[in-house]
C-alpha cells in the first residue's frame, strides 16, 4: 500500500535535508524531484539546446534516463550529483522547471516511480498538483536571509564558489519566479502543515515531521480496521439496540419527526436508500426511524475519532475513500446487498453537494445495477433546528435496469432521475 508525503516550500528551507533523514526514518524512498529539473536542464546545456525550442526539448525528454539511488542521481547512466549543483545549472533550473511539457514530463515520471510505494517527496507543487491526495503534506519555509546562509554553507561544503549575493539574489529571483509561475506554482496546499524552519534547526524540524507522519499513520490504521467489521454477536446486538433506543428518543424529543411512505419499501429483498445531504443528522434520522437496519456509506475519516469510529462499528457503516476507486467499500457494499441488507447513500457525496454545483454521483445506481436491487428515494424537509418538525418522506421504489442501455450515459441519467425523485419529495406536501 502506497503512503505519500509532499514537502513543499520554497528554495533553502531545508527540503531536501529533511526529507532525506524523515525517509531514513520511516524506510520511504526518496525522490529528489528538484534533481529531476536539474538534470533535465544539465541535459539541456550539454547538448546546446535553448529553451525556447520546444521541439527538440520534447526529443529530449522522450530519450533522457533517471535514475535515483540514495544520494545519486543517473543522467543517462552517468552520475552527475554533483554537476547538477553547479552554477550554470542553478541559474537556468527555474527557467527549465517552469516549461509546461517538462513539468508534465517530470509529474508523470514522479507519479510512475512512486506507485504502489512508500515515498516522501520534495518540490514546490507535490501537494498541490503531483499528489493532490497524498496522505502528508508539508510545507516549509523560512526568512530569504536565512535561506541564503543556508544555501551558501551547503554549496562551500560541496566546493561551489559562489558569493553570497548572489546566492540570495538567485533565491529571490527563483522565489519570484516560482509563486508567479502559470505551471506547478509554490503555494501551500490547503491541507498542508505549515513550519516555519527560521529558528529552528534541523532536529527540531524533523521530530516536528516525524509527529505529523506518526498521527497520520495511526488514523490511517483505524480507517484500514473499519474495512473489517466487527464481529455479529450477542453483545453488539444488545448494545445497538440500546443505543439505538436511546438516541431514537432523543431524536422524536427535539425534532419531533414524521415518516411518511415505509411501505414503499422492497419485502424481503436488499434495496438502496438514497436522500439529499443537508446535515449531519439526516442519516441519524433515517437509521434512528425505522426498524429495519439501515447501514450507512460514510467518508472513511469517520473512524479518525474514538466516539464515531465505535459508533461506525456499532451500526456497520461501511467506510469509503472519497475521490479514488474504493474496491475494499464496494465489495462490502455488494456483500450487504447480497445478504438482503439496506444501504443508505448520498448520492451528493458530500453536504450540500447541490448547493455548491458539484455533479451527482452515480455510486448508488452503480450498486444497484450491480447488486439487482431497487433505489428508494426520500425527501426530508425542516432545517434540523431544535424543537422544529422534520419529515421524512419515502418514494417509490426506482428500479435503475430500466435506464440501462446501449447509451454510455445511462448511468449519469439514472443518477439524476433518482436525485429529482429526491427534490420532488423534498417539495412535496405531506
């Protein structure tokens, strides 16, 4: 299984340092992606190429060889570490880095050696565009004074003579050149760890690292636990009850809901349930409601926590990684199915999914077709403020086979069929 770490931030922050030594750690392998463009742009200068000439660049990039062991780089079977640190080369890198058909070169290329691995990686856009899902992200960085300091006593240690001005004046040129750029721009990803590594020196901003990457491998453990569910027995059957009981009370306290349509329900037979996603207790509300046992499909960062996490397991909510091809939750999807369960989906993905113009998934019609089962719609009106009525209205059975044609968008159209059943009985007086 693959584990991502992006590290981001701007030239002399201590990328390279610290992803080195975090890979040690950890047993990662280490992808210089910042070597990457240096040899690229050393290839570029060895065979006089300008890099206006796009032509003979693409030539270029479909014949270089790359190749990273440890602290080596290979161009082409030669070992050029060393080289690629010389001042030619750093004063054209930004240049070179900022071609869109090298950048998309060097992305696939970083994307193909880290598949299916443990990998820590450095640049200016791992997090924001080379692994947007990565599972760390990082960014560094650090005053441009000290950034130089840093930059000069690396290169004296390596036998590179350059004065220090002009090590700084390269640094805000490559910074300006960077955060500017049309293609892979510096940015701090959204999600990312931001360190400021000005003070600190490099054991200090390791352990800080080394924290990050440890918490998230713990809540990824967990999530990983919530793909095998619990064992079914007495115990876990009493305590859902109770559980179920209790909140269920508290739910017709404050909410005082109404259920309209459960006899359009299938008999006997497994069968999907699908609603809009206005808050988080429209699902509390459709499991608390009926009878029947009703398992939900949720984010799989649900079981981050200690109270949901046991709450998931409690009631089988079946986990799934959003925005990638979760074989693990379809299998158990299709499994309860099978064996006559009920699914509850949103088929907004997330709450409010309308709202915000994002596109219907077209999961739950995917299980449905797969699984030979019906969809059952449901519309709930209130706003979920306490002491205010909710209503959950159930509507007919759709049966998703009907759409399934030689058209390759049926799919998308049996998903909108069932998200407009959603909104009429949304609308619809009860």
């Amino acid at each position: 299984m693959s584990f991502i770490v992006a590290v981001d931030g701007p030239s002399g922050t201590g990328k390279g340092t610290i992803t080195k030594l975090v890979s040690e750690k950890f047993g990662f392998q280490y992808l210089d992606t910042g070597a990457m463009y240096r040899c690229v742009t050393l290839k570029l200068l060895n065979e006089k190429i300008d890099i206006e000439d796009t032509e003979k660049i693409e030539k270029i990039l479909k014949d270089i060889k790359l190749e990273l062991d440890g602290d080596k780089i290979y161009l082409d079977g030669e070992d050029v570490s060393k080289r690629i640190r010389e001042e030619d080369v750093t004063n054209q890198v930004s240049q070179v880095s900022h071609i869109p058909i090298v950048r998309t070169s060097m992305v696939e290329l970083q994307r193909r050696m880290s598949e299916g691995k443990s990998v820590i990686l450095d640049g200016r856009d791992i997090g924001t565009n080379v692994f947007p899902n990565a599972e760390v992200k990082i960014y560094l960085d650090a005053s441009t004074e000290e950034r130089a300091k840093r930059r000069f006593k690396q290169n004296q240690e390596k036998g590179i003579d350059i004065p220090f001005e002009e090590v700084k004046a390269n640094i805000e040129f490559r910074d300006n050149n960077d955060k500017s750029s049309k293609v892979g721009a510096l940015k701090k990803a959204e999600d990312a760890f931001y360190i400021d590594t000005t003070n600190l020196n490099i054991k200090q901003v390791k352990k800080q690292v080394e924290k990050i990457i440890k918490k998230k491998q713990k809540q990824l453990k967990k999530i990983e636990n919530a793909y095998v569910m619990t064992k079914e027995n007495g115990f876990k059957k009493f305590m859902r009850g109770f559980v179920k009981g209790f909140l269920g009370l508290l739910y017709r306290i404050v909410y005082r809901p109404k259920v309209v349509g459960l006899e359009n329900f299938p008999k006997d037979e497994g069968f999907i349930i699908c609603s809009k996603h206005i808050n988080y207790l429209d699902a509390a509300g459709i499991i608390l409601l009926n009878k029947k046992p009703i398992r939900f499909i949720a984010k799989a960062d649900l079981y981050r926590f200690g109270v949901l996490s046991w709450l998931g397991h409690l009631f089988n909510i079946i986990p799934v990684k959003r925005d990638s091809g979760d074989i693990n939750s379809v299998k158990l999807c299709l499994k309860a199915l099978k064996n006559k369960e009920v699914l509850g989906i949103f088929p907004e993905g997330t709450r409010k999914g309308l709202e915000k113009h994002m596109k219907v998934k077209n999961g739950a019609v995917f299980l449905a077709e797969k699984a030979k089962v019906k969809i059952v719609p449901v519309g709930i009106q209130g706003t979920f403020k306490p002491f205010t009525k909710v209503t959950f209205n159930y509507g007919k059975p759709i049966d998703v086979h009907s759409f399934k044609s030689d058209d390759p968008d049926w799919l998308d159209k049996a998903s909108e069929k069932v998200m407009d059943d959603i909104i009429m009985l949304t609308k619809e007086k009860v």
